[in-house]
C-alpha cells in the first residue's frame, strides 16, 4: 500500500462493510487494509494488516464496539478509531462513551445504500481517516503522500469525494517560517474577563486533555465552539463536565456566564454574549453557517471581541480548514491576546495554521501544556 493510509473497516452489516470499502477505495491516499465482521475479528487481523486506522461499527455480535475499545485498551493498542454507527444519533451517551474509551471521533452512519446523506457521509468519513491515519503514521516514522497528492478522483457511486490541498491543512505542511506582521493593536492587553477556544478535526480529544488539566480555581467563564452536530453536544459537555474541575454544560439561551463554568456551543447553533443587566448572557442563533460551520469560531470571536474587547483569551486548537482564524485578529487588534495549538500536537494543523500565518497567534502551544499555558495567561495581571 507504500504510503498510503491503509484503513481497517469493522461492521458486521456486509452491505456497510462493502459501502465504506468503496468510500475509502474511491479515495486518493486511502487504501483498505482488511475488513472484519465484529471486535473480535478485528482484534485477530490487527497484528497481521497493521492498519493506520480503523473504521468501527458500535452494534456488533460477539464482541460490539464498546467492547472492542475496551480491550483494545487492554492490551495497549494506540491505533486511532473512527466511530460509525446509526446508534450514535440515537445514543449519543454511548458515543461520548466510545470516546471516552479513547475512540478519536464518530460519524453518523447513513440508513442505507441509497441515502441523501451519502455524499456528506463520505466527505465527512474519509476525511477523518486521512487526518487520523495521517497522524498516526507520522507518530509512527512512516511516510505519508504529501497534501496535493490527495486530488479528486472521478465520481463513483459513493457521489464526489473530498478534496484536500496543501491550502487546505489537511496535515499542515509545513506553515510559513515568518508569519505575516500582527495587525496595529487598538489598545494595551487588559485582564482576562472570558476565555473563547474554537476548536473543530481532533477536538473531542484534545478537549479532554485540557479540561482535566485546568485548575479549580480558574474565574474566568470559558466559552467552547467544538464542531459537532446538533444532539451530541449535550452527552459532550457532560463528559467534560466528569473529568473537569469547573462546571462544564452545554450553553443555553440567557445563560448568564458565571465564574468556573465552560459553557459548549451546542450542535447546530452559533453562540455569542450579549451584555444585559442581568450580566453577560449567552446568545443561541440560527443564521447561516460561516465557513461551512453553525457553531462557528469566527461568530464567537467576533463576539467576544466586540463585548469584552482587550480581555478576551482566544484560543484556536486543532482543526481542518480556517473556521475562527480571521475573528482571532479581531481578538487580536482590540487588544485581546491568543494562543495557538502548534504543529506537531494538532491532528489537524489547519485553523490554528491560518491563524498563525496572518500574523494572529501570540503564541503557539502543545497540547499536553496548554491547560497551564491558559490557566497563567488568565491569571497573569496586566
């Protein structure tokens, strides 16, 4: 298979096994390494195919999902899994439970051969196994095609497929040795009053490692646009909320932001503050998606820049595309500071690396240290 991403497929509907083969053959960078009807088949090829990625039905004979992602970290298995199953929409507890068993990310799977869905499904599926196969098969010293390698191939009859160039960040090329000079800054950085993480590909793990590592102490309220779909976020936030030290919940309307809350923007909805005086509240809206997305990072940033102006943190994390990159200049210019995920510990190097090219990023961070990068910052007194 050289270089490309080879993708262990595990469902035991044969019609879905057959449906995601032909999704991921149909893919440029992709290839199939073996396909299992069930955990415990899937567990018996994985020392013999070596995938970079598998593909997961969560109901399975045998040995179901949930199963397989608990032996599978049982015997130390780091393999990145992708979950796709009808339960998650009706389950979203057991998503948030496959994930919190170390699954990276999920998508819903379509009802049938012929779906409506089948072309978003597609798109969607694939191109989390790139950036996660990618990911791991640079952790792992082996070779990946280079982003412009991933080109649209002729449709088949899974619809169009992806594409991915180097604009798009899909593994994050390298970014420009010198980005772009910082915009003039309106005002001198003030105290941080609200803390704002935009945040999309790679999120629901990169979220866990920063909220269990925030102190108790944190005041400032903490604002969160995690691209997900509408009733996931809920089950989302819950999760959080069980190895955070703050409270952690999905936002409401007329939330009014309270100090050692994090507030996630829930599905399919943009979030922003409004001053009233009551306080500062939350604001749900249902305008159309900015840069493909609702929730939007941009619509946040843009947001708490206009209301809380030079003290605001935004933080933009690991994710595909530029969703948030453009309004953290915003955050930037009106004085506000921010910090970036780097590189090496995004899975997806692509709205961070925007930012960062514009001249926006103050700062870039690991992962494993951005929970204290966030929690001095917002401490420090300016």
């Amino acid at each position: 298979m050289a270089d490309e991403i080879s993708v262990l497929i595990v469902d035991d509907s044969a019609l879905m096994r057959n449906l995601i083969g032909k999704m991921v053959e149909s893919t440029p960078g992709l290839a199939i390494a073996e396909k299992a009807m069930n955990g415990k088949f899937a567990l018996q090829k994985i020392p013999r195919v070596d995938p970079d990625v598998i593909c997961l039905d969560l109901e399975m004979p045998e040995m179901n999902g949930i199963e397989f992602l608990k032996e599978r970290k049982k015997q130390g298995i780091d393999i990145p899994v992708i979950i796709l199953s009808s339960i998650a929409e009706e389950g979203a507890a057991i998503t948030m439970e496959a994930l919190s068993l170390g699954a990276s990310d999920f998508v819903t799977k379509p009802s049938g051969s012929i779906s409506v869905d089948l072309h978003m499904v597609a798109e969607h599926l694939t191109s989390l196994l790139i950036a996660y196969g990618g990911q791991y098969r640079k952790t792992k010293g082996k070779k990946i095609l280079a982003p412009q390698e991933y080109a649209k191939k002729p449709e088949s009859d899974v619809g169009k497929k992806p594409v991915f160039s180097a604009n798009f960040g899909l593994f994050g090329g390298p970014a420009t040795s010198k980005p772009a000079p910082p915009p003039q800054v309106l005002r001198k950085p003030g105290n941080t009053e609200i803390i704002a993480i935009g945040i999309s590909t790679g999120g629901p793990d990169a979220l866990r490692v920063v909220f269990a590592g925030l102190d108790a102490d944190l005041a400032q309220p903490i604002l969160v646009v995690q691209h997900m779909p509408a009733g996931f976020t809920l089950e989302f936030a819950r999760s959080l909320d069980r190895i955070c030290p703050l409270h952690v919940k999905e936002g409401e309307e007329g939330d009014v932001l309270q100090s050692g809350w994090c507030y996630i923007a829930p599905g399919n909805k943009h979030i922003e503050v409004e001053r009233r005086s009551s306080g500062t509240v939350l604001h749900l809206s249902d305008a159309p998606p900015v840069n493909g997305h609702r929730p939007s990072a941009d619509v946040l940033f843009a947001s708490v820049a206009m209301t809380y102006t030079n003290h605001v943190l935004g933080v933009i994390m690991t994710g595909m595309g530029r969703d948030g990159a453009h309004q953290l200049g915003n955050i930037y210019k009106e004085g506000g500071l921010t910090l970036g995920q780097d590189e090496k510990t995004a899975v997806v190097y692509g709205m961070p690396r925007v930012a960062y090219e514009l001249g926006f990023v103050m700062e870039q961070v690991a992962l494993d240290k951005m929970a204290r990068r966030i929690c001095d910052t917002a401490k420090a007194s300016r």
